[in-house]
C-alpha cells in the first residue's frame, strides 16, 4: 500500500512509463497499487493536481542538491545559477524517460527554428496559466531566485534597478524550460552539447543582466512567447495555475 506522496509520484510515473498514458481513473490506478482510494484522496484530488506537485517536487529536489553544493554558500549569483541548471538537468536524467513522455512542446528536432518555436509555445502557456503542472515548478523556482536575488542585490553584485530585478525569475525560468527541452533532444556523447549550452547561454544571460540589457531581453522574451504586455505592469493573464504546490493562487513569479 502507497502511504506517501514520493511513493505515490513513483507510483504514478511508473504506470505512465509502462502503459504511455495516465491511468483511465483513480480506481483503476489505486487498484494497480494495491492501495485504497482514499489514500490517494487524502493528498491529491485528482491525477492533475498529482503531476503538478510531482513537477514542482523535481524543482524543489534540484534546488536542495544545489543549496548542497560544497561552497555553494559563497558563489556568485551566477555560480549559484549555473550550479542550479546542472542540478535541475541531473534531476531531468534520472527521470529521462518520463520527461521523454510527459514534458510539454517536446520536439524531435535539434534545430534553433524548432527550439525556438517550442519554447515560445511552452512558455506562452505557462506565463498565461494554462500549463498548470509546469507553472507549480515556476513558483517553486521563482521562489528559489528570489532569495538569490536578495542576496546578490544585498552584497551589491546587482546593481540595477528593483523593479528590473523583480523581472529576472521570469527570465531565466524561460532559460531553464530552453535547456530542459535542447537535453530532450541532445543526443551527443554524454550530452556534451547540452554542457556546452548551458555554460554558453548562462554567461551570455549574465553577461546582459550586468550590462542592464535584461528590459530588452524580457521584451523580446514575451514577443516570441506571444505575451504583449509591458514591462512595467507586467501580470499573466487568466493565470490560475496554484500556489507554491500548484493549487489556489496565481503563478505570476
């Protein structure tokens, strides 16, 4: 019997890899399981708000292996980026064959026209609420950059305005779901590519919020990603995604 909300997440991803799609009712999946079907009710009310914790559980696991990073305490803010990417990418591995099914705008395809597309699908629903699995992995990394952010405006390694610093979260989570969906694809020896990309693109990303470029980038961002909303006043739209675990509250980062 499955008394945990981790056994539960085992549970469910293993069904979805061996069967390829979700369990047809709760019944059926408590059966498989051996487990009553009020176990299941007591912590999720439905297979929907399941995956969304179990999306925003694999956030939370990367940032404990990041905050455990020897000497992570004294990085840079990039350091601590950097270290968090690699850390949501190991994460990504061990469940490679899950996000391989599961993972939204997934695309075969290894070109930038294809990349680009995808991402500007994926993040155009988050932002406006509609991919509510992905936004409770938002939350849970907006949360995360915050507290970083805090720290490097404390220690006067950003030096640009607050209301621009408010924007970075949104950002890089967008740089996070990129690299996420290029892994997908990265077919090359021991992921070499994605290596490659990660340190590339994360110095180029830093390298522009230090030269206070990040307005232009944001504007661009949600350009590609279909949202028209200014800088200024920037709030997604019919955004219901949940709270920190993905339930009652707006996903706005």
């Amino acid at each position: 019997m499955l008394d945990s909300d981790d056994q539960f997440f085992t549970a469910y991803q293993g069904y979805l890899l061996r069967h390829g799609h979700p369990p047809p009712s709760v019944f059926a999946f408590c059966e498989s399981v051996e487990t009553p079907e009020s176990e299941f009710f007591k912590r999720f009310a439905s297979f929907s708000v399941l995956e969304r914790r179990l999306w925003a559980d694999h956030m939370t696991r990367a940032i404990d292996l990041a905050r455990h990073s020897n000497g992570f305490n004294d990085f840079s803010f990039q350091q601590k980026y950097l270290t968090l990417c690699y850390q949501v990418l190991d994460v990504v591995l061990e469940n490679r064959s899950f996000y391989l099914l599961r993972f939204p705008a997934r695309r075969s395809r290894r070109n930038w026209i294809d990349l680009s597309d995808g991402l500007r699908s994926l993040f155009s629903k988050v932002t406006n609420g509609q991919d509510t699995e992905l936004c409770a992995m938002r939350r849970r990394f907006a949360d995360e950059l915050r507290r970083q952010i805090d720290e490097a405006h404390n220690s006067d390694e950003l030096t640009m305005p607050a209301p621009l610093q408010q924007r970075i979260p949104e950002l890089l989570f967008g740089h996070v779901l990129w690299l996420i969906q290029y892994y997908l694809d990265d077919e090359s020896e021991g992921f070499e590519k994605t290596d490659a990309l990660v340190e590339k693109s994360t110095r180029l990303a830093f390298e522009a919020l230090q030269s206070n470029v990040i307005g232009s980038g944001l504007d661009l961002l949600r350009f590609l990603a279909g949202d028209r909303v200014s800088l200024s006043g920037f709030k997604p739209r019919n955004s219901k995604c949940g709270s920190s675990d993905g339930e009652g509250s707006s996903c706005g980062s």
